[in-house]
C-alpha cells in the first residue's frame, strides 16, 4: 500500500478527573479543542489523510481504551503511517507502557509519532532525550491526582453522605439535594421489597431471578439504560428480563435498603489497576437512617435467617418450609427432612441429622412425621397470637417480666465474653510485637517463631470471627425492649391463619427443638417440643385469666 493511501492519526484522550478541571478559562484538554489543535497542525504540516480518534473518560494508567483500540487494529493492519496527539500525557500516564508503545512497537511498525506540545517527532532521534523523564513525570501526575481523589472521597463519605455516582436500584436522587441524599424510586422500590416478600416466603435467589424474568419485570441493568440511556455492565439488551441470581443474592445482602449508608465497601488496587477489591469492615464507613428504608429490620432479620440455611432446591412440588428452623433438643444438629418419589406425603419425616451421619453411638433420631409438627406450630402460633391479640396489655407484661430476667442472664454472660476477647485482642496485637522483636534479635530460633506465630494468628482469627456475634447479639438484648410489642403488632397482621406457610413460620418462629420420646420407637409416647418464638422466646402455657401480680412474685428481681 502506498504511504499517501494511509491514515494520520489524530488521536485525543479526556479523562473523569481532567473532564472536572475544565471551565470557562482554561478547556484546553476538552476533546474539540484537542481536536481543532491537531487538525491545524496537520493541515500545516502537510500531514494528509487524517482521521481523528478519541476516548472521553478514560484514564491515561492504563490503555484498555476502545479509541485506542481502533488505532492499533488500524496499525497492524498497516493503515496507519503517522499518530499525533497533543501531548505526552494524552497518550497515557503509565510510563513503561507509554514507553513500550513510543520506542518498541511504533518503530516496529514503521509507525511515526508526533506530541505537538512536548515537542516530541521520532523522526528526530534528538527530540526524544527527555520523553522518558516526561512520561515519569505524567506518571507521577496521575497518582498525585488519584490520592488526591481517594482523599476527597473519604472526606466525603466521613460526613455520611453518599458517595457513589448514582443511587443503588431501588431509590433515586433526590430532587432537592442531589448530590448527597436519595429518595424512593417509585418505578423500582416494589420491586426490591417483593424481592425481600419472597425471600421471606422461602424462595432463593433463583426461584426468585426465574419469578422476576416471567413476571417480566426489567433487570437494574436494563431499567437504568431505558431511564438514562447509560449501559451499565452486565447489560443485556437482548434479555431485558434476565435477572441472575447474584444480582437478587447482592439486594437481599444490601443495607440500603434498610436505610443505612455504607461507604468505602470497595476500592482499587492502585492508580494503575482498577480491579475492584472488598475493603476490611474495619475499614469501612457506616452510618444509619440516612435516608428511607424500603425494608423494615423485622423483614432484614427473617432474610438473614432463610440466608443462612441457603439450600438446593429439591425436586418436589412443595418445598421444605421447615428449613433452618428445625434441631434436635439434644445435640443441637439440625432435624433433616425426609421424602421420597415412593413414599406417601404423611410418611415425610425429620430426623436427627447427628444420628444420620453418626449412627445411635452419638445421638438417636428424634424422629418427627412433618404433618404431625406443622399441626402443632399451627396451633400453638394460633394460640399465641390470639391472646396477643385478644389481651395486649397482658400480654405485653407477661412477655416483658419474663424477658427481663432470662435477658439480663443473657447480657452479663455476653458482655464478660466479649470484654474477655477484647482484652484478649490487645494481648495478641502486644504479644505478636515481642515476637517479632525476639526473632530479629535471634533471641528465640526461627521454628519457634513459626509455631508461635501460626497458633497466635488462629486464635486472632477466632476471636475477628466471634466477636462482632457476641457485640450485635449484646446489642440486640440491650434493645429488646419493644420485643413484645413487635409480637403483638405481627399477631395484629396475621388475624386468620388458616395454613402453615414460609412466611409465616419464619414471622413468628425463630427456632423449634424436637426432643426423644419417652419411649423410643413408640408412637404414642409424649414427646417434648420447644418452640422459640421471635423477639419473645418461649412461651408457656398462659391461662386465659392471668393474674399479673403472679409473675411479679415469679420474677421479683424484675420488678422495679
């Protein structure tokens, strides 16, 4: 091909961070400008054939660009005979691949390069002296600007508001403060809470993903593009229905939508890498009721619960609504569901796990018929909810004179635990220091160091695993107050439960515990069953004229 048939390249590139710099008075870097100066340098120049390629908002770390793809497709097909760019600094800011690209694979290809403002033209072997100090230098620019960015972020997020670019789905930005507050969504804030409906209802995020998708209801990614014209990642526009599991699973793990703000989850590797990483928690920003919850914390804590027992589907019409609810009063496992294609439906049965996979030697099986425990959690949740109901004032004493003793039991034990690791950290982080000093010291040899360190690091780690547990566990006791009254304000919604459902299970059940028949294998023998409501624990047998003044001789440390 003769050198005239091919292109001179004008290429120019505009970063986010330069995109801010530019105003009135100073536009410099702006894309037309860019453009208007290296058309005129061409034309002057006699430079012929040109085609201008450009990419806004792109940073110059890194050259995963698609304007500077198009160049090097072009090039090493062997269109292209000259590239021009403004400056040093809008060919990149990564010094060794701006390096690689001006001395090894442009020459390679016969390729000349020209940066008008820096006074660069590799026809000139003199002009080139310094590129390398220049290409340092923009190097330093760019990390310079992203510290200096990262700075104001956390300046930022340190006062709570928010600092993403655009809301989470769900919620938009708020008309009067755009810039640091959000507000509902009315277009998608259904959306998340029937999100939220059906994980209650037992569903997973795939049974979930595939309701959504027949529903056709638009994925985020979809929504967004249809709203803003802006194409996300992971946007498909030939399935707008598409919902992935991981995308429900990430809503469903979400404090947004319980009205809190967490900042600083994320980061990158550094200024050149852009691969987003998990901050610690301890390094993260938290801060709540920032703006309005679109799930209430009773709804968060049942999704938390059905979270933590995640389980396949089974291949049966009615799924086991039971799951994670379920244990034995002995060894604490928890009572596996059996079915079978073969067997009849009022044979489905729990048993001990422990004694599944152990045999008699450790546990016995605790045997249940699934017809026969829903029959008693329908009506003992009947029961219950109907004197709740039926006499509040009542109600709400008995519960609260009750709780107070078991709940103080509870929060001294939990708070000498959690002062015990905490203390326990320190001693670690001292003892960790000394160690390392008698290594570099030679005072201790080298193995015993290594042991030393590992069972310390096991135990740091055990104590990072445990204490946040006891610390929200503490914090949910100190703030069970109103724990009968939320009873009471559920029993108030569920007025008719004629069947047992996930929903309502997971509501008003926090845990059942299945004890051993008096006599083994006997199906008539009694047979113990304790049943752990939520917010209110167990609830004995409560006559139906409750004398009040009983429970405050059965628990007078609680009366006041």
């Amino acid at each position: 091909m003769a050198n005239q048939e091919k292109y001179t390249i004008l290429y120019g590139r505009l970063s986010q961070e330069d995109n801010k710099k530019i105003n009135a008075t100073d536009d410099s870097n702006s894309i037309q400008n860019q453009r208007l100066l290296l058309e005129k340098y061409a034309a002057d120049h006699g430079f012929p054939n040109t085609k201008f390629i450009y990419d806004d908002g792109y940073s110059g770390t890194n050259f995963n660009r698609p304007g500077w793809k198009e160049f090097v497709e072009l090039m090493e097909e062997g269109l292209v005979e000259t590239l021009i760019v403004k400056d040093m600094s809008r060919l990149g800011r990564e010094h060794l691949q701006v390096g690689q690209y001006t001395e090894l694979i442009l020459p390679s290809y016969g390729v000349r390069f020209i940066a008008v403002n820096d006074g660069v033209d590799s026809l000139y072997e003199s002009t080139n002296d310094f590129t390398p100090f220049r290409n340092i230098m923009n190097e330093f620019y760019a990390k310079d600007c992203s510290k200096k960015g990262r700075s104001v972020v956390r300046l930022k997020a340190e006062t709570g508001a928010r600092v993403a670019s655009r809301p989470r789905y769900g919620y938009m930005k708020d008309p009067a403060d755009p810039k640091r507050h959000m507000v509902p969504d009315p277009e998608t804030a259904w959306v998340v809470k029937y999100i939220f409906a059906l994980c209650v209802d037992g569903n997973g995020p795939t049974q979930i993903s595939k309701r959504l998708e027949k529903e056709q209801i638009p994925t985020p990614a979809y929504y967004y593009y249809q709203k803003y014209g802006v194409a996300l990642t992971g946007l498909n526009l030939a399935e707008p229905y598409k919902w992935s599991d991981t995308t429900v699973g990430n809503i469903l793990e979400d404090e947004t939508y319980l009205g809190h703000t967490i900042s600083l989850k994320s980061t990158t590797l550094s200024f050149k890498n852009k691969k987003r990483i998990e901050r610690p928690e301890s390094e993260q920003l938290r801060f709540e009721n920032t703006h309005e919850a679109l799930v209430d914390k009773q709804t968060w804590d049942i999704v938390r619960d059905v979270r933590k027992h995640k389980r396949r589907r089974a291949n049966f019409a009615e799924q086991n609504i039971f799951s994670g609810l379920v244990y034995c009063m002995d060894c604490g496992g928890t009572m596996v569901l059996h079915r079978a294609h073969t067997m009849d439906a009022v044979k489905n049965n729990f048993m001990c796990s422990t004694y599944k996979k152990k045999g008699k030697d450790v546990c016995s099986g605790h045997y249940i018929r699934e017809i026969e425990l829903e029959q008693i959690l329908l009506d003992d949740i009947r029961r219950i909810t109907h004197f709740a109901r039926q006499n509040e004032m009542r109600f709400a004493a008995y519960i609260g004179i009750k709780l107070g003793k078991e709940a103080q039991r509870e929060i001294t034990a939990l708070q000498k635990k959690v002062d015990a690791m905490t203390k326990r950290q320190s001693e670690l982080s001292a003892l960790f220091k000394r160690l390392y000093e008698d290594s570099v010291l030679g005072r201790i040899p080298d193995e015993q160091y290594r042991i030393l360190s590992t069972e310390y690091i096991t135990e740091q780690k055990s104590i990072q695993e445990e204490l946040p547990e006891a610390e929200a566990r503490l914090t949910e006791l100190k703030d069970s107050e109103g724990n009968a009254l939320r009873f009471i304000e559920n029993a108030r919604k569920y007025t008719e439960i004629t069947e047992l459902t996930s929903e309502i299970l997971h509501t008003f059940i926090q845990r059942v515990e299945v004890g051993e028949r008096a006599e083994r294998y006997s199906r008539t023998a009694p047979q113990e069953i304790r049943i752990y409501y939520r917010d209110i624990g167990i609830v004995d047998d409560i006559p139906e004229t409750m004398d009040i003044s009983a429970l405050y001789e059965e628990y007078p440390d609680d009366v006041a």
